[in-house]
C-alpha cells in the first residue's frame, strides 16, 4: 500500500492549544473547501459533484475510514505536525498542500487568527517548501513493504487521543488491551486497501508487562455544531 507522509513547521514562538488536533483539523477544513469547491452555494449535499470532491470524502463522507489520518501530539510546544495520506488520497498531494498554505496566510488560527507566513513543508522527510518556493518531487509516494523483522519487546507509547470501540462502546482504560488496539489497526488497514473485511483470530501468545492506560477528559470545540463538546480519549503507554 502506498502512502505519503506531509509534515508543515510553523517557525513561530506562540504555543498552540493543548489540543491542537482540534484547531488543526477544523481550519484545514475550511482551507481544502476553499481551495476545491467548484459549487457556488458552497453547500455538499446536493451538490452536483460530491461523489469527486476531496472536501466530501475527507469531511462530509460518513460511516468510513477516511484515508488519511493527523499525526498531531498532545500540549505540543510548536506549531508541528503531520497529515498522512494513504492510498487514493496521495493523488491530492497538490490539494492538501495548497490547502494548509490557504490555511496558514489566509485563515489563520485560534481566536485571534493568527496568520503565519514563515513556515517548511517536508514530503516523506524531504523539504519541499521553504522561503515562499515550492518544489514537489517526481515520486510523491512511499511503500508499506511487508517483514520478518520482529521485536520481543514492544512499547507503545499513546501520544495522540486514542479512541476505541469494544462491544459498540468506547473504552478508554485497564479494559483496553493489545487485542483491541490490533483488530483495529487491522480493519482500518483492510479499509485502507478497499477490500472486504474478514474476521481473524488473533493469538494472544503474549504478555503484559506494564499498562498504565487511563481517561482523560478535555473540551473541544466544534466548528460544524457551534459549541464546546467533551472529548474523551486512553492515553500513556502499553509494553
């Protein structure tokens, strides 16, 4: 499967919101819409065009996996982060860039709308944007390869909001195991290929050592509802 890898380097001093993933997602929101939206109302459900629109499928497209995802860390001290685009959605490469640019001079974040016009993109770690030049290189994907490689032991280390389902309920303490963080790895990467999903049986032929899951609590904001809502979310670490 490939895939691509956007970072974007805000150079400025100002802290962001502790939970920045938030206030990253809604303003990119309205950057892509800007940027693709050919229907005058600027409205998507009756829209002519939807079935091909970037915005639909990233936003409005319900009940999915979408394929990208925010790589975005908890009370960051700097405006840095990632957006990875997987499969399809690499063909938007030019969109997405040209929707945070939209994004950082245009719309601006938090209250105030701060406005940044120093900031580095990196493609799959490579700099392709940097004083106001952009240069886009000929191969804009990366492969996920399959390995033997393997380690006795894993750590994972949950340092974005990590929000999963057990039995149709969301589950964010000593309840969530390995088992759980697996199966859901394994059906968004079924998602992610467009195929079929079928039921596994994972061998639980491992052991625990440390857990420290727990619930965190934070308020967001929601753009498309007007209001501050909770957020719940597991965070610390797994081995």
């Amino acid at each position: 499967m490939k895939y691509s890898k956007i970072l974007f380097k805000l150079n400025s001093e100002n802290k962001p919101a502790y939970f920045m993933g938030s206030e990253i997602r809604g303003t990119f929101g309205y950057g892509l819409k800007r940027v693709v939206c050919v229907n005058p109302s600027f409205e998507c459900s009756d829209c002519f065009s939807k079935e091909q629109c970037i915005f639909y499928d990233f936003f409005e497209k319900k009940n999915v996996y979408h394929k990208y995802r925010f790589d975005i860390e908890l009370n960051s001290d700097s405006y840095e982060f990632s957006i990875v685009l997987f499969s399809k959605a690499c063909e938007n490469i030019p969109y997405i860039i040209s929707a945070f640019y939209e994004t950082f001079t245009k719309i601006g974040f938090g209250k105030d709308r701060l406005k940044y016009e120093d900031f580095e993109i990196y493609l799959n770690s490579k700099k392709i944007y940097k004083d106001k030049k952009l240069k886009l290189p000929k191969k804009l994907t990366k492969k996920i390869k399959k390995t033997d490689d393997y380690h006795k032991s894993v750590v994972i280390n949950i340092k974005t909001p990590l929000r999963i389902k057990k039995d149709s309920t969301y589950v964010y303490d000593e309840r969530l195991d390995l088992h759980d963080i697996l199966l859901s790895i394994y059906k968004r990467s079924i998602s992610l290929k467009d195929k079929k999903f079928k039921r596994i049986e994972l061998q639980d032929d491992y052991k625990i050592i440390d857990k420290t899951l727990c619930k965190r609590y934070i308020k967001r904001y929601s753009g498309i509802q007007k209001k501050s809502m909770n957020f719940n979310y597991s965070s610390n670490k797994l081995k």
